[in-house]
C-alpha cells in the first residue's frame, strides 16, 4: 500500500513538472513572438500571454511586454486602426498589472502609452514627473488624457508630491481650462467633476460663464456646471 501510494505521488510530481516544463516552453514561444516585425504575430502572442497569471509571473515575460509596449509607443495611429487600438489598449492594462512601480523607466514607458491605465494615479510620485515630460509634446487629443490622468493623479497623491509639483500640476490644469481646443478642455473638464478640489471652482466657473462653444450648443459650459455641482457635494459634510 505504501508502494503505491509513492509511486503515485511520484507520478504527480512528474506529471507537475512535466506541465510546467510545456508551460514555460509556451511562454518562451510566445516571448519570442512579441519580439516579431508581423503586427498580428505580436498582437496573437499578446492574447495568449495576458490571460495567464503563471506566465505574467515569470521575469522575462514581464520585460518582454514592457519592452513591447515601449516598441508600439511609437507607432503612430489612424482613426482605421481600431483593432491595432484595442490590442494596445490590451498591453498597456496588462503593462499595469505586471510593471515594477519603483522603476522610473518602466512607469515612463505606460505614462507614454496611447491609453492611460487608472493604475497610473495610484503611483503619483513616479508618476506625475512622466506625464509631465509627456505633455512637453503631446498633440491636443493625447493633451486632453494627460491632464485628465494629472488631475486624477493629484486627487489620489497629492500627500506624495512636493510643492512645487502640485503647484505644477495645478498650472497645468488651469492652462488646459483656457485652453481654445474642446478636446483639450472637455476631458478636462470631466476629470475635474470626478476629481477635481475646491481651488478648481473659480476657474470652472469661468468656463461655466463665457466659454464659446456654439458647435457642441454650449455644452462644456454645461459641464463646467455640473462639474463645481459634483466638487461642491464632496466638499459638504457627510
């Protein structure tokens, strides 16, 4: 009886590490393929890789889809390229789960990302300087998700940041109310009526007064409105 029951756990343990030995081979596979000139290849090796938590565990995947991101980074986007879109909407959330948030480079490289994971706010002091750099550059669109991840940034970090970087921050914000392009402002806008504190309200409320948007039929002034609405409640004892 004994035998047996020792030879069977023998063949467990075999049968374990023979199940682990194919795994890893399957994450070299496809680590290899995230590294391929075919867009498809990458973005199929993406697919595979993201949905399993031991190979989103193991180092060189880890590096391997940083690394990737960082490559698609630079590619540049058309309004036809909706499916390429969502595969790096899909790396950049999977980056966030699997990154080192004490690695200034790394967090860099998500902060450059064409979509902004919410995980990016939680990590303000790393954060903040990187969507900083990236706004030096930044057209008027990828401008709009900046500030609106900046505002959400300093709601939930703002014990980890210095002065001076508040202060920053809290220019931006007010340059990008004044700004004259609507997708500037809009997310702008929205961002503050979730996150946005009371020193907000004066500025909104002069968005909520002049700003000229006849072709949206005075909508950001609307949501000027509604957005010192959201921050006076929060401000109201509970």
């Amino acid at each position: 009886m004994r035998t047996a029951l020792t030879l069977m756990l023998v063949a467990c343990t075999t049968l374990a590490a023979g199940q682990e030995a194919a795994a890893q081979k399957t994450w070299s596979h496809w680590l290899v393929q995230l590294g391929s000139d075919n867009a498809a290849a990458r973005s199929e090796a993406l697919e595979h890789l993201r949905s399993d938590s031991a190979a989103l565990r193991d180092p060189n995947v880890k590096a391997g889809l940083v690394n990737l991101l960082d490559r698609e980074n630079q590619v540049r986007l058309s309004a036809e390229d909706e499916g390429y879109a969502e595969y790096r909407s899909w790396l950049s959330d999977t980056v966030a789960k699997v990154m080192d948030w004490n690695n200034p480079h790394q967090v860099c490289i998500l902060a450059n990302s064409v979509d902004l994971p919410d995980q990016l706010a939680d990590h303000a002091k790393v954060t903040v300087p990187c969507l900083l750099q990236r706004l030096n550059n930044a057209s008027a669109q990828s401008k709009g998700d900046i500030v609106a991840m900046l505002i959400q940034a300093l709601a939930k970090g703002k014990n980890e940041l210095d002065a001076a970087a508040i202060e920053t921050v809290k220019r931006v914000i007010l340059n990008a109310l004044r700004d004259s392009n609507e997708d500037v402002k809009i997310p702008t806008v929205k961002a503050l009526e979730r996150f946005g504190g009371a020193d907000m309200i004066p500025a909104l409320r002069v968005v909520a007064e002049t700003d000229p948007d006849p072709a949206e039929h005075y909508a950001i002034r609307k949501w000027a409105a509604e957005a010192i609405e959201a921050i006076q409640k929060r401000a109201r004892p509970q």
